[in-house]
C-alpha cells in the first residue's frame, strides 16, 4: 500500500473505541468507530484502512500503541484489493 502526505492531525477520544480523525485532505473531522477485533499488520500495528465522509478520499491509519492516536495519511489504493488490468487498445 502506498501512502502519502501522511498527517500529524490530532485525535481525541470519545470513548473506548471511537476517535475524532481530521482528513489531511479535506480537514473535516469525523468520528471513527475501532472494530472490537483489530487488523494487526505484519510489523505489529493495529492498521485501518477507510473513506473520508465527507471528500470520500482512502485514508490508511494506524493505532499509536504510545497513546492509543490514529495516525492517518492519504491512501493511493485499498489494502487488500488488487488493481484490475486495463484492456489492450491495440488493433486486433
């Protein structure tokens, strides 16, 4: 997954499981719901990956296990979906 422009927007907790993220796009705030079972990465982070609400953009995030932030940047695809081939456009 590539990722940029990645943000050091701050986050606040709400309660247990839910975070205020700032878009680094569009810079409206959103509240974000923690799935009870995370998506722990294969260097050991809780990661997310989402859409924007409000400009729809693919944001990636992960959990900062130091004080529980989403530490969210810019997404160029989802993770876990591969890209579909474009068709040829030669003559046939």
């Amino acid at each position: 997954m590539v990722r940029t422009q990645a943000a050091a927007c701050p986050t606040i907790r709400i309660h247990d499981t839910a975070i205020a993220v700032t878009c680094p796009k569009c810079k409206n705030r959103w509240k974000f719901i923690r799935p009870y079972v995370p998506d722990i990465d294969s260097c050991g982070f809780e990661s997310h990956s989402f859409r924007c609400e409000s400009c729809a953009s693919l944001l990636a995030g992960i959990i900062d296990p130091s004080d529980g932030g989403l530490l969210v940047s810019l997404s160029d695809e989802p993770r876990g979906v591969t890209a579909i081939p474009t068709s040829d456009s030669g003559p046939h």
